[in-house]
C-alpha cells in the first residue's frame, strides 16, 4: 500500500513546520553588504581582507602582492 500526501505551503511555510530556523534577516544582512560591495566597489582594506584569507601563507609577503595588485589598478597605496 502506498500513501501520498501533498502539502501545498510556501516556502517560509515550509521551513517552519521542518522545524527550521529563519535565516531571512541573515540572508538580507548579505544581499545588503553584496550591494554595497556593487555601487562602493571593493577598497584595499576590503582586498586585504580576501587576500588574507585566500592566501594565509602569504601574511609575510602581503604588502609586495598589495603594491602589485594595486599598481595594476592604477591606485596608489593608502
């Protein structure tokens, strides 16, 4: 015997009765801060956030990346 149940609900409706938390504020923080990264644009300290994180090994040599990257980009360092 098979039994089927369909459950027509909204997504938010969903989440709720799964027990799931609400990440809707979370996800607005970073639709917001993505925006402000789209209209700002990335500034070396930004950059210098990234590249720390993608490249750990790489802290004793940062500032010759920065000065390269940034002189690429026709920015002088800050």
């Amino acid at each position: 015997m098979k039994i089927t149940f369909d459950i027509d609900c909204t997504p938010q409706e969903a989440r709720t009765l799964m027990g799931l938390p609400d990440l809707e504020p979370l996800h607005e923080l970073y639709l917001e801060r993505m925006r402000g990264f789209i209209t700002e644009g990335l500034t070396p300290a930004d950059f210098e956030r990234l590249a720390r994180n993608w490249l750990p090994g790489m802290a004793d040599g940062f500032e010759k990346w920065r000065s390269v990257f940034l002189g690429g980009a026709g920015k002088t360092k800050s």
